[in-house]
C-alpha cells in the first residue's frame, strides 16, 4: 500500500516538492536558499561595526507597517530576502560590533550558528526518545559532563532550558514541593498547596534577578513571599543581614523553604558568598538555588574559576549559555543535585512517555521538564566546545574579565566620570558622566541623553540603570572582541555629548 501511494503522484504534490527535504527540487532550493540567506546577512555584517542603524523605535514601526506578512501565490526567495534586508536585518542590533556592549546579549560563536541549521532542518523534538532518538543521548551526555564541570556528586541531573527565567522558575518550583512533602506529607502535584504555604516564604538578595519575585508570584505564593536581603558594598548579600532574616522568620512564625544565591548580578556582576550562604542554608534546612545565569561560565575559567567556588554545594542550579558561552538565543540549563528532584514534575501520558518505556531504555526527557516540545539546542553548546575547545573558551572568559578591570580603572582616573564598581568580579562596569559641581538631577538627564544619542548614532550601545535613585551607564563586556581602544573612543564621545548636552541645558 505505501509504496502505491508513493508513486501516485498529482500535480499538486509536484507543486510542494520545492517546499521539503525529501526530493531532489527541495534539495535544490534548500540549498540556494541558504545562499541567498547568507549573502544578505554578510552584507550586514561585513565591514559593520556599528552597534545599530539608529532609528527610533516609531520610524521602525511605521516601515514595517509598509510589508505585508503574507501572499496568497507565494514570492521567490530572492524577493522575500531582499525585503527582509530591508526593513528587518539591516535595524537590527549588531550583536557582533565591538561596541555593543549594553545587555547580557553575546556575539555568537560560528559553529553555534551552523548548528542551529542542523536544529531547524532536522527538527527533533527533546520531549520524547521516539521523537528525537541520537538528540537525547546528546544532551544527556552533556548534562553529565555539566554537572561534573560544576563539581556537583553523582546523582546529579539536569535538563535544557529556554535560559535563566525557565530555571529558576524550576529551582523554586522543586523547592516548594520538596518542603510540602517533606514536612507536611503533602504532595502538591496531586492535592495542590496546603493551607501553611501562605506561611512559605524564599530569600535572595535584593539584587537578585527580577524571575524570583515573577517565579513567586506563578508559583501561587504571591510575590510578598520574596524576602530581599540587604547587599554588602560589593553588592553581594550580606551574611549578617540573611541571618538577622532567617531569626526574624522564626519570630515571625514564617517558613523559608529556599534562599536563591545569585552568581553574577545582572547590573554588577557581584556573586553572593557561596559557601557561606551553603552554610546558612543547610543549617536551616533550606533549599539552596544558585542562579548562575551570567557566572555559570567561570566553569571555563581558568583565572577566575574560583570566583564560583561553592556553586558545586547548590541543590539546583541556572546556567545561561547564551551569555558567556556564546550561543545564539536560547539556551540554557537547569541542574540540581539529586535526580530524585525532578520527581515533582513527572506526568505520563500514555501516548508520549508511558512509564514501561524506561525498562526498556527508551530516555523520555519530557520527565525533567516544564516543556513538553522543545528544541534540540545542546548540540549548538556541543559543536562549540568540540570545533572552539576549552582552552580558547578561557581565553575569551578571561580576557572579557581582565578587560573589564582595565576599563574600571580607566575610568575611575578619568576626569569627569565616576565607577559604581571600581574592581568588578566578572565583566560589567557600571559607572556614569559625573561632571564635577552638577546637580544630580542634571546628571542624570546627561546621562539619559548620552545613552540615547549614542544608540541613535549606532556608534556605541551601553545599557541604562539605576542605583540609589540615580542614572548610570553600565558595559557589559561579553565580546572577545572588544578592545581597550573601542572603549576609549566610547568615553571620548561621552565626553563631547556631555558638554554638548550640557550647555543646551544651560
């Protein structure tokens, strides 16, 4: 019967072939079309190394609204290509220009970028073996080889994720039902959150990453659940201040069922006292979740590895690879210690991972996750360890790290400017145009406007953040690629705009 039906062919099915991977005209276009691609995005890139075209958000809007997304007959390659360099490709951020320097936001290394071609065109799906059979060993091994990165035992586990919201929405939702049946018996999968969860409440710093509070709030406990500990003058969290809060709760008759440490802040790069905050944590019988989304990367490290000593004591962890790792969007992880963890998010359905599957080997990855589909993204992590290699990965973590503290101290010499961070531990620098004798109301508006004068003239992207009420200036400085001149040529043009902007004010 099937091969009948291969071999009744209408003209309709002729008029597909083009548009799939299974016969010599979709060949064809397959592979023209990825040349007609890779052209217009070359002619983007080579010889840019400006950080944005400059145009304003309403003068994109407005140009977009000029394309149709759609045509009844369909259009060729070369015209949709040519429309999409136009409005799309060419008013994007340039994530690979030396002075794009804003955001966690990296340059991607080539063999991610060649990978995620063999992600599209094979298309397997991470929820079950029987959708995506050789991609399931693949992240599997890679998780192990992640978790033994980290120092973590041998129990440990982990899954692909989408990156750090995902993960620490998971580190928290183990926690939260791993204390309900630890003591209360409760199994929340089945009964839903016991009365006493009201009383549950998470720590963290009060500079940690905006998901513990979201994280929260979806986890049914509101965000009034979050307790945000004082930092230290480096902006980590202050042991003493997390102590005085775990006896205050006591007081208070609350429940601390997990204190998240972060690894990196996102404006500062300040990692909390791993070991110490292990100590507190386990004295207490409390979960302990490490977002290291932006530090997870010293793993690599070979200078600056110890920066994250005590990360291997966590009960669940955030990496981000589409940070320091330099992959495309998204990828990320989520490790915990104890496989058995992933116990209080496990369904099965008969159609997808029936649970007489495992005795037959067959690996359904959907039990360690939110998501159901999901996409094959730990080959794009493995080809670049494979064709990079670990040493020219320490390399680039490094430099951006040396570079960092060069900056840093640049600019606390330099007249006129002031560092939030003068010795930062990863690779931010957080500072701003302080012309001596002005109102802090008047360099914060100098600043605002340095940020967005400098983003209209694609000549330099900082990011825009407050600290104590006050505007400041932050480099994030991820691309291997940047130099100490670019950013001397960036303070330069700080310089002139603020004296610019400055006398228009006066």
């Amino acid at each position: 019967m099937i091969e009948m039906i291969t071999k009744t062919k209408t003209k309709t099915d002729f008029a597909y072939s083009p548009l799939f991977l299974n016969n010599e005209e979709g060949f064809n276009n397959y592979s023209q079309s990825l040349k007609i691609i890779e052209k217009k995005l070359t002619n983007f890139l080579k010889g840019n190394n400006l950080a944005y075209s400059g145009k304003k958000p309403n003068e994109i809007e407005a140009r977009l609204n000029e394309v149709t997304l759609a045509s009844l007959k369909g259009e060729t390659m070369e015209a949709v290509a040519a429309e999409l360099a136009e409005f799309v490709i060419n008013d994007s951020i340039n994530v690979h220009s030396p002075t794009c320097i804003g955001h966690l936001h990296c340059p991607t290394l080539i063999p991610a970028v060649a990978a995620e071609m063999i992600i599209g065109t094979l298309n397997q799906s991470m929820d079950s073996w029987d959708q995506s059979s050789t991609a399931t060993f693949v992240e599997e091994h890679l998780i192990d080889w992640l978790c033994s990165q980290v120092g973590l035992p041998e129990q440990a586990d982990g899954i692909f994720t989408s990156g750090g919201t995902q993960s620490n929405y998971m580190g928290l939702l183990l926690a939260r039902d791993a204390y309900c049946k630890r003591y209360w018996d409760v199994d929340v999968q089945q009964h839903g959150l016991p009365v006493e969860a009201k009383k549950l409440r998470i720590l963290c710093s009060e500079a940690a990453h905006f998901t513990v509070r979201k994280s929260a709030a979806q986890l049914g406990l509101g965000e009034q659940a979050v307790i945000t500990v004082k930092t230290d003058s480096n902006h980590r969290m202050s042991m003493g201040e997390l102590n005085n809060e775990l006896l205050l709760l006591e007081e208070q008759g609350l429940l601390p069922f997990a204190i998240v440490a972060t690894c990196g802040t996102t404006d500062f790069g300040s990692i909390d006292p791993l070991h110490e905050v292990s100590q507190a944590a386990r004295k207490n019988g409390i979960w302990l979740h490490v977002d290291a989304a932006y530090g997870g990367a010293m793993i690599l490290s070979k200078d600056y590895k110890e920066l994250i000593s005590g990360i291997e004591l966590a009960d669940s962890i955030t990496v981000d690879f589409h940070k320091l790792f330099y992959q495309p969007i998204s990828c990320g992880a989520f490790l915990v210690s104890d496989t058995n963890s992933f116990q209080y998010i496990q369904h099965h359905a008969d159609y997808l991972n029936p649970q007489e599957d495992e005795a037959e080997g067959m690996v359904h990855l959907v039990n360690k996750s939110v998501q159901t589909t999901r996409r094959f993204d730990a080959l794009k992590l493995w080809m670049s360890l494979k064709v990079v290699g670990l040493d020219t990965f320490a390399e680039m973590i490094d430099y951006t790290c040396h570079l960092a503290r060069e900056v840093a101290v640049k600019i606390d010499q330099a007249e006129g400017f002031s560092v939030l961070n003068k010795d930062p531990e990863l690779n931010a620098v957080v500072f701003r145009y302080n012309p001596e004798g002005e109102s802090d109301r008047l360099v914060n508006l100098l600043n605002k406007q340095i940020q967005q004068e400098l983003l209209k003239s694609g000549r330099a992207f900082l990011a825009k953040t407050r600290f104590d009420g006050q505007v400041y200036l932050k480099m994030t400085l991820l691309n291997p690629m940047t130099r100490l001149e670019h950013i001397e040529g960036i303070l330069d043009e700080i310089r002139v705009l603020g004296e610019m902007f400055k006398m228009m004010e006066e």
